[in-house]
C-alpha cells in the first residue's frame, strides 16, 4: 500500500492533481482484501468506535484518535502544542482525504503515536468512510 500510495502521489503531485475521498477509499479497499481474504467493505460504525476507542499508551496516559481531533469531529481540534487542527469532518473540511501523501502520512505518524502500531487498511478506510458520511 505504502509503496502503491507514494508512487501514485509522486504522479499526481508532479502535476498538482489530488484525488477525491472516494479514489483513496478505493486504493484502501484494494489493500484490505489483499491484508485479509474476507473484508467486505468498509464501515462508517466500525470507523466511528475506532475514532473514539480510548487505550492506555505504554506512558501511560489514555489517548484516542479524540485526543486531538476532539470528540465531535465537526469541531476544530488541538495538538498537545495547543496548535488548532481544522475539523476532521470532510464535509466542513473540503481538504480532507484528498491528499494520498498526506493521508498516508498522518495516519503513520498518528496510529503510532495512539495505538504503537501501524494501522491497518481495514481501520484506515473504516475511519475515512467515517469522516466522509458524517453531516
Ligand atoms: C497528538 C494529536 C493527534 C492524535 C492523537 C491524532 N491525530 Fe490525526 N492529525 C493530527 C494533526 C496535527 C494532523 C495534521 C493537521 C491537519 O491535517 O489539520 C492530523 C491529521 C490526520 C489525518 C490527515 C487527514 C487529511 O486528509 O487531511 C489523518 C488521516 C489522521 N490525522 C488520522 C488520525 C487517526 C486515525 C487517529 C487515531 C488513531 C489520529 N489521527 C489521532 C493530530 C493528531
């Protein structure tokens, strides 16, 4: 996926191109039938309690995909540097899941940061579907 996504957002931003939400959904959906045989399809239900699901990091501290981006994703949320994340909710956020290199990088660094582990693309796509369908 990692590979797949770089080369495409090496081709689209060579030519200042994004893609839409639904384009990065269907690269995700590729990669969870290859992780796992048996995916379906995404779920905006799974991706809303995978949202909020607290856990207790290995420093102790509770955290959650809520933690910054506040747990109403339509609001503005906030890195621990008190800096203002724009809503998650795609639809007050046209810039949302546009972005494959961005995308990519973010659930990297954030999957890391909440959960010590990467995500998989079953959770990704679960967790965009979420943010995409909210009104
Ligand atoms: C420590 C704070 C923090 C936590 C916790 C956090 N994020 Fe983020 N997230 C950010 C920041 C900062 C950005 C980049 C700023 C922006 O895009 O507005 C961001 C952006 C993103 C983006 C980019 C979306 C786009 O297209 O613009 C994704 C995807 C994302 N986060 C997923 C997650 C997921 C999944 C979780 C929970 C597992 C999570 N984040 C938890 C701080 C956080």
């Amino acid at each position: 996926m990692r590979r797949l996504l770089i080369a495409i957002s090496l081709m689209f931003s060579a030519h200042g191109f994004a893609m839409t939400s639904d384009e990065i959904l269907k690269q995700y959906e590729i990669e969870a039938k290859k992780e796992n045989p048996a995916f379906l399809k995404f779920s905006a239900e799974r991706g809303e309690r995978f949202y909020h699901a607290e856990r207790v990091h290995s420093n102790g501290t509770k955290v959650s995909c809520a933690t910054c981006h506040t747990a109403d994703p339509r609001q503005q949320g906030k890195t621990r540097a008190n800096k203002i994340i724009e809503p998650m909710a795609a639809r007050l956020n046209a810039e949302r899941f546009t972005d494959p290199a961005k995308v990519e990088k973010w659930f990297g660094r954030n999957c890391k940061d909440v959960l010590e582990r990467a995500c998989t693309s079953q959770e990704k796509g679960d967790y965009i579907q979420y943010l995409v369908n909210l009104k």
